[in-house]
C-alpha cells in the first residue's frame, strides 16, 4: 500500500500541489488532500490505469465501493470517512477539468455520498467553564499564553489550525478583533470578547518577552524539552505549535478541571452557548465563517436535544408518577 506512485502520478501530484499552494491553501490542508486522493491513484494503477484522463465514472464507481473494505486500525472505515475521501478525489476531477487536462469531468453528475451529521459530543455546560479557563498557572508565561489560547479558542470558535497561525499583529486588542487566515488562504475579521481580550492582554504585556527570553521553571511543572518547544513567539512554540501540541494543551487542562475536551470542542461550544443564549443562527455562522448555513444548523439540533431533555425531566406530564 506504501509502493511509490508511477512518474505520471507524481507529476500529476506535484502539480496538484503548486495549484493548492497558489489557491492560498495552508500546508497542512495541501498534504492533507494529497494523503486523501493517493489511495484513489493506487486503486487506478492496480487497475491498470495509468493515465488520469483515461478514467471513467465506472472506475470512479468502483473505487467508492471498494471503501466498504477498507479498514483503519482493524474497524472498517466510516461512511463520514468515505464521503471525505470521495469530495478530494472531486476537488481533484475539478482541478483537472479547469486546468485542461481533462476535456470533461466525469464526476460532473456524480451522486456524491452524503455525509452523516454526528452531534457534536462532551461539550461542557456554560457552568463547567470557569474551572477549565482557572487551570493555567497565571504566575508563569506559558500559564497566561495558555489562558489566552482557550479563552480565544472559546470566544471565537477559532479552528485548531487558525488559532496557531495567528501572529501579534493579527489581534486589535482596542477593537477586540482578531485578523484570521482561514480556509483558502483569506482572511477574516473575528471578534472577541471581554475576558479573552483580558487573558490576550495579560500574555502579550506580561507573559510574551519572558516566554521569548526564557526563564526558570520548577522542574516538577514543565519538562526542559517541553520548554523549549513551548517557548516562541505569539502561540507558537520556537518551531511553531503543532496540531498535536494545542491537541496536548486543552486536553491537560480539561482533564485537570473534571472533563476531557479538545480544541474543537470548544469550537462547538462557543456556537451552542450562543444558540442557548438567543444568538441568530445566522450571526453564529459567520462567526464560525461556514459557507453554507446548513453547516451551522447542526447546533439547532443540540439545542433541540437540550429542550427534549429538559421536557423529559420537567414537563408535569412527564414527571408525574405512573399510576
């Protein structure tokens, strides 16, 4: 499975490339659709098919349904899994149709796998908020750097990726807005508030320069090694915070503070907190910068899962014993 691609696949790969990196896509998200479409070229060449444009929907057919075989750590792979991989093999049909090394694009009237809407899951209540944000020792830089990254991560529902790019010149702290990079290479002006401006502030005025000149920790509460892949400037470490790294950071505190989330979680609760205080689903959306509302509307059903339970437990008619 791990055999190098044929020269032309490569080359076709390595172009592929270049276009992602001129269309303003991030690293990260560049390997990412290479890793996604390199399974569909090996299933191509086991075919005997060398040549991109002398694929047919048939192939492509047969390439979706020999997914239902393939396994990830000995489980099948899930159905959200082969709609991912099916929507990069289309990226790349579209890529090749534009360019014109296509004449047609054979995934055109494709009926494309749907994607199954999971709920998002173990997202804190409001009240579980403060003990996570209070674990950061506030003494220490990487305390207040810490504090600022899950506060920021909460007030704006920032993804893990945005969050680590950000630079010093990318927060307004006057105007509490934050200048993103976002899916595509744009840019976008989010804001934040009160307390995370607060924890921004902290860090950037008293936390940074000594983060950045280095200085004495106990031991006991930070490894050297983690020291110095922690210190840097902005969020990133001196070779930049990796995913796992802020993966690494909220999980440590959450645990401390009673629960185990991720970064993404508190994405998903910085939208559900603002759907149950009353915020419009549309400002909630361009929050979030989804393109489509139909992304957003998953949170109306976490909120339509909230109302069902507290119906369940305070509806007289539902609590009155049975007779």
């Amino acid at each position: 499975m791990n055999k190098e691609l044929n020269p032309a696949f490569r080359l076709l790969l390595h172009r592929y490339t270049e276009y992602l990196q001129a269309s303003g896509y991030t690293e990260v998200t560049c390997r990412s659709y290479l890793v996604d479409v390199k399974p569909f070229l090996r299933y191509l060449e086991e075919g005997g098919i060398t040549d991109i444009a002398a694929v047919e929907l048939a192939d492509i057919q047969g390439y979706y349904g020999s997914l239902s075989e393939h396994t990830y750590r000995g489980r099948l792979i899930r159905q959200e899994t082969k709609a991912n991989l099916m929507q990069r093999v289309r990226a790349l049909f579209r890529y090749l149709h534009k360019s014109g090394k296509i004449a047609s694009d054979p995934m055109a009237n494709m009926a494309m796998p749907k994607r199954r809407k999971n709920l998002p899951r173990n997202i804190p209540e409001i009240s579980e908020l403060p003990a996570l944000m209070e674990q950061p020792d506030m003494e220490s830089p990487i305390g207040m750097r810490d504090r600022a990254i899950m506060e920021i991560l909460y007030s704006t529902g920032l993804r893990n990726a945005e969050l680590r790019s950000l630079e010093c010149v990318d927060a307004d702290l006057d105007a509490r807005v934050l200048n993103v990079r976002g899916k595509g290479g744009r840019y976008d002006q989010v804001p934040f508030g009160r307390e995370a401006a607060n924890a921004l502030h902290n860090y950037l005025h008293f936390g940074r320069d000594r983060l950045m000149s280095g200085y004495k920790v106990k031991r006991s509460s930070i490894s050297t090694k983690r020291l110095k892949e922690e210190r840097g400037h902005e969020f990133r470490g001196g070779h930049g915070m990796t995913s796992q790294d802020l993966h690494w950071l909220v999980k440590r505190y959450s645990e401390k503070a009673g629960k185990r989330i991720n970064p993404h979680t508190l994405r998903h609760a910085c939208a559900t907190h603002l759907l149950r205080r009353g915020a419009d689903i549309r400002h909630i959306q361009k929050l979030l910068r989804h393109a489509n509302l139909n992304t957003t509307q998953i949170y109306t059903h976490v909120a339509i899962e909230d109302l069902k339970e507290a119906q369940r437990r305070f509806h007289p008619r539902e609590t009155e014993p049975e007779t």
